[in-house]
C-alpha cells in the first residue's frame, strides 16, 4: 500500500486532473448564453454539445495511450527494473534506459502526429460535421477549442502515465494543477 504522503498526493492530482477536465465547463455554465435547466442544474447549450463532439476526438487518442503506449511502454520500464535488480552489467543498464527514452520519445511522438492529424481533420471539416449532424454552427468555437484542448489533454495523459511509473505523483499534482488554472485562464480570457 503506497504511503499517507504518496496517497494524499494521489488524491490531490486526481482533484486537480478532475478539475483541469471540467473547469472550463463549470465557468461556461455560468457564463454568457447560459441557462438553469431543473434546480441548480445549468447548461450552456453553445459550448455543451459542440464541447462533448471535441471531447469524442480525444477517443482515438487515448486508445493509442493504453493499448500501444502503456504496453511497450511498460515492457521497456520492466527490462530497466529487471536489469537493476539482476546481475546486469552498468554498460546494460544504460543501455536499457536509453532504450526506454527512445520509446518514450517514439511513443509520444506517436501520439502527438497522430492527435494532431485528427485535430487538422476535426477543424478543417468542422462546418460539414455540424452539418452532417444538424448541429447549430454556433457552437463551431467551442468545438474547434476542445479539439485543441484534447491534443493537450493526451499529451499530459501520457506524462503522467510515465511520472506515475516513477512515483512521481508530486510532479502529477504540479502538472494537473497548471492544466486546470491554464484551461481557466484560456476560458476567461476567450469569453
């Protein structure tokens, strides 16, 4: 079981990745254009469906994260510990690590040509998938914003999968935390 100090760190990157996701809904739902639905419950109907279209570009994306990423990302992290804790030479060992850096850079470059390809199609095509949809174009801003976003939102996915290999949850809070106050600030200053 990870530590009182790792736990709470944990916690707090979880609020913070929770927060980075939602702060810039949570702000539209109070901002110009929005509306009280049932009780307390507000939605911004020119930011909520074309932002949940946004979100669905990220799919692709994070597939690649868990099923090609983690795996050989994974595989070279285990040949790093195994050579640590066996008999390797210091030469293997470099080796090994320099081996995990080329697919961290591989992978993440993997991710980012392959985001972004989706990201070019998603704008450029963006009044044709609202057309195709029924969509109202208003929400053609919102849409091409949380496209953006998501490029973001998986590169910081992946950096936190190979910080949390680490234990490196303190560096994970720092970055979420930037994530969320960067998303509210963009907000802001957009509308």
């Amino acid at each position: 079981f990870p530590s009182k100090r790792t736990s709470a760190l944990m916690i707090a990157a979880g609020f913070m990745a929770t927060a980075a996701i939602w702060v810039d809904k949570w702000m539209l739902w109070f901002g110009i254009g929005s509306q009280t639905t049932a009780g307390a419950l507000r939605v911004n109907p020119s930011n909520d469906y074309a932002s949940f279209l946004g979100l669905l570009s990220i799919v692709p994306g994070m597939t690649l994260i868990v099923l090609a990423t983690e795996t050989r990302f994974d595989l070279a992290f285990a040949r790093v510990i195994d050579a640590c804790v066996g008999t390797a030479r210091y030469d293997k060992i470099e080796q090994e690590q320099s081996d995990l850096f080329s697919v961290v850079l591989h992978d993440l470059r993997l991710m980012i040509l392959f985001q972004s390809l989706i990201v070019f199609v998603c704008w450029v095509f963006a009044v044709p998938i609202f057309d195709f949809l029924g969509a109202d174009t208003i929400g053609l801003f919102a849409f091409r914003h949380t496209i953006i976003g998501g490029l973001f939102h998986l590169i910081i996915l992946q950096m936190c999968v190979y910080l949390a290999y680490y234990d490196l949850f303190g560096c994970i809070l720092i970055v979420w935390s930037s994530f969320a106050v960067t998303s509210a600030l963009t907000t802001a200053l957009q509308w």
